[in-house]
C-alpha cells in the first residue's frame, strides 16, 4: 500500500494510502496522532471517466491513543483507461484540530 497523500496539523495527522487489486484500486483514509485524540473524518470520492462514474462519502469516527494510527475509511473501486478520481480526506478532532489530505489521479 502506499502512501498518496499526507496532511498534518498540531498532532494529528491524515493520510490516503492506494493498493491495486487487479483491475480495481483499494483506497484508505488513515488517521494518527502522537497525543491521544478522538473525532470524526470524511472521506470523498469522485470518480468519472469512460468505465463510469462514482461518488463516494464516508463519515466516520475516530478514538486514538497517542502514536497510534487507525484505518478509518476503505474505498475499493474499478479504473479504466482516461478515468480520473479525486479524493479528500478530512479529520477534525474534537478540539478543533483539522487535517485535510487531497489526491487526484488518472488512468
């Protein structure tokens, strides 16, 4: 699996993380944090392109002790030639930290 894109504010930090399965893409939204934070996160996913179209939100909560990180949101989709995706991963702790990762990719 690797790592996409990467955001951080204060303690917490926010990645997307991509493994090919064939002829589908696995996507991850994971958070992490070095103190212990609890929150939500929104995962969004717009896809569109020759093979179809797809739009995907999450929401999600997260409960973290410090240094850990969690997989808080999974994506699997179908790409074909010239099909584009766009992602947006936010965390927002409950204390108003917020992490924002973004990624776009094409086929």
């Amino acid at each position: 699996m690797s790592v996409i894109a990467r955001a951080s504010s204060g303690p917490l930090a926010c990645e997307i993380r991509k493994a090919s399965i064939g002829d589908a893409v696995q996507l991850t939204g994971v958070v992490s944090s070095s103190v212990a934070l609890s929150g939500q996160v929104r995962f969004v996913l717009t896809k569109s392109g020759p093979s179809g179209n797809s739009n995907v939100s999450q929401g999600n909560a997260f409960d973290l002790a410090a240094g850990a990180e969690d997989h808080v949101s999974h994506v699997t989709i179908n790409l074909g030639q010239q099909d584009r995706a766009m992602l947006e991963f936010v965390a927002t702790s409950k204390d108003g930290v917020t992490c924002r990762a973004t990624a776009t990719f094409e086929f």
